[in-house]
C-alpha cells in the first residue's frame, strides 16, 4: 500500500448515546479527524462510510451533518467489516490515482436499531432453527476446550485484559476493570461464555483521513502513519465439517496484507482484533499466525498478550471492552494503532512500537466460512 498514510484521526466515546443520532456521531468523529489532521472541510475530495443498520444515505447524512456535500460519497455495509472495508476502498482509491485526501467513516447507532443476540440473515438455515452469534462462539470455544485442553479460566483472562485495557481508554464503553473471577461469576449467555466475554451493544463513530504521498507532504505529514497494507477478503463455501478452532478466512486475509507490507506475523508487534467474544480473539490472533494454534489462550493467562507483554493484543480494550458499534469497530481498530505509533495512547501506550495490525471480521453467510474479513498493517 506504497504512498497511503493516515493524516488524522477522530472518534466519539463508545457507549450507549439514547439522545443522539447516527448522523450527529458521525460529524463528531469526521470534524475530529479533520482536525487532527490540520485540513478543512472543503478539502475532502471523496468519502466512503461503513455501516449495517442505519439505513439508507447514511454517507449523506453523516457528511451532511459535518458541514460537506456534493462530494462522492460511497455507503459500505460488510457487516462487522464495514468500517475496515471503507479504508481498503478509499485506500484503493488513493493508490489509484483518484484522489489526494479522503475520508473513511464507520458509524452504528446500534442501540436503537437491534435488541437481543446477533442472529444471521434469516435465509440461513440454522438461523431459521434458532441460531445466535453467542451460540457459534460457544460452540467454537467447546471445540477449543475439547481439541486444545483450553480452560474457561484461560478464556476469562481474555475478557480480565481487554476490559482492563478499556479502563485506561477514556473513549470506551466500559470504565471498570474486571477480575478473571468475577468474569466466571457472571451469568452466562451461551456456555461456556459468560457475559463479560461477549460484546456488549453498542453505539458510536469513528473517522480517519487517508492522503497520498503527495498530499503528505504538503500537509508536513510529521505526525502521518502509513497504511502499508489493506486486504479484503470474503469466505469460502464449507465443505463437509470444518475445524472450528481454526479460521481459513482470517489467514488468507492476513496473507496477502503480508504479501503486501512485505513483512510476516514475526514482525508484528501490537494487533487489535475483532474479538466479539473471547473464543474470538483466540482463534483470530491464532488465525493471523500470531501465536501456535492452541496456545493463545494459556499465553494470555502468562501475560504475553498484555500491555507490557511481548505481544500487546487489543490495547484500545477490544470489543469486549471499548465496545462494538458494528460499522465503526474497523475504524476505530485502526485509529488505536494510530495512537500507538504516534505515542499518544496514555497508560496503555506500547513501548518502541513500529508495527501493528488490525483485524475486524464479522457476519456469517449462508454455506460460507464467513461474510467478510479485513486486515489493515500500519508502520511508522
């Protein structure tokens, strides 16, 4: 992804936000973002803006509500992937030529929209038996439990870390740190995971400027990260029983944004990714490569996976802990590693970073692996 940088970044608080609109978080963060990024309105010559719920023109009237119209505006829905697939296609955009400075939103109100457990479309057939997204996961961390000897202790001290991390995050939903015992002492939602280990509903924005390299320096882009890989890629059609520990979709996408950065899963040293429940964050760092399957869960219950271990993993607080307002969670993803690399992420702040990943996947499809998956690699 030669010649994209991130210029600016803006996000509001995630949480719940009964007496705002989408719209009015919307212009919140993207107002952010120009600031941060030392522009005005007018210069935005393009916008893409991911969302799942929030019905029609929600571009239109998220950017209208920041003062910019006329503009092209392009609504992204990929479910969880929404807001990380806005990025890909306004970094493609730049990479392309079109464009010197342009915008990638992500936006959920989702509190107004959805009560109750995430459910697949209604043509899929085990949504029709009864099928929720809590029962997927449990089913996967069963299989985990079972092929791996993972313990649920070993599960809760994902959701201990990422809701410790929330605590230091001013901007997450969740301010309270949570202890592994009081994790496993939570009602649970589908067993084995209990509450603090699925994602809470969530509402919020996020918004970040990409420019090219032309525009960087213009800009005097001292404070500019750069978008050194932006992959997208949808699941494949399941044959016979797939290993549910382990995820073909998240590795082919990691792959090739590899391919791109020319770097590989050594050289990654912070990662935020879509851990809609602690079983998630497991098979997704595992799917990356990050850690040997089966392992993860055990290398968190050590440390390895917090702030001062030796592979930071969602610092923002994650899903879990931030909070998961569908089309802005691939967003705000990245704007946690902007923060990082800039050094501007306060007690949860990695020492002498130089790379990080983010990962958002989200959705299940009738007979596929998954709906969509994106993996963005920032570096200094």
């Amino acid at each position: 992804m030669e010649g994209v940088y991130v210029a600016g970044v803006g996000m509001t608080a995630f949480g719940k936000h009964p007496d705002r609109t989408a719209a009015d978080l919307a212009a919140e963060a993207i107002l952010g973002a120009l600031d941060d990024a030392g522009v005005g309105v007018m210069e935005i010559e393009a916008a893409w803006v991911g969302h799942v719920y929030q019905g029609m023109a929600m571009g239109q009237r998220a950017l209208g509500a920041a003062g910019l119209s006329g503009l092209p505006i392009t609504n992204v829905e990929n479910a969880c992937s929404s807001g990380s697939t806005a990025i890909f296609e306004a970094a493609m955009a730049l990479r392309a030529g079109a464009y010197d400075l342009v915008l990638a939103v992500g936006v959920e109100h989702l509190s107004s929209k959805f009560r109750g457990a995430l459910q697949p479309d209604e043509s899929d057939i085990e949504a029709q038996i009864g099928l929720t997204m809590p029962s997927v996961y449990a089913m996967r961390a069963r299989r985990h439990f079972e092929q791996y000897g993972t313990t649920p202790r070993q599960l809760a001290a994902i959701a201990a870390k990422n809701k410790f991390n929330a605590s230091l995050n001013p901007l997450a939903q969740f301010k309270k740190p949570v202890s592994i015992d009081e994790v496993l002492a939570g009602p649970l939602i589908a067993e084995p995971l209990h509450r603090d280990e699925c994602a809470p509903v969530s509402d919020g924005a996020a918004a970040v400027v990409l420019v090219s390299e032309k525009k960087r320096r213009q800009l005097g882009g001292s404070r500019a990260v750069r978008l050194v890989a932006s992959a997208l890629r949808s699941g494949r059609m399941e044959v016979g029983l797939p290993d549910m520990t382990q995820e073909d979709l998240t590795w082919r996408t990691a792959l090739a944004a590899y391919e791109q950065a020319g770097l590989g899963p050594e050289d990654v040293q912070m990662a935020e990714v879509h851990d809609c429940f602690s079983i998630a964050e497991t098979t997704r760092i595992e799917g990356l490569h990050l850690f040997p399957f089966g392992e993860y869960p055990r290398a968190v219950e050590r440390g390895e996976a917090s702030l001062n271990g030796r592979l930071p993993v969602n610092t923002s607080g994650g899903l879990l802990g931030k909070g998961h307002p569908l089309g802005a969670t691939g967003v705000a993803q990245v704007i946690e590693i902007v923060k990082q690399l800039r050094g501007e992420a306060g007690d949860r702040q990695v020492a002498n970073l130089k790379v990080g990943l983010a990962h958002c996947r989200g959705g299940k499809a009738r007979g596929v692996e998954g709906t969509a998956c994106t993996v963005n690699i920032l570096t200094l």
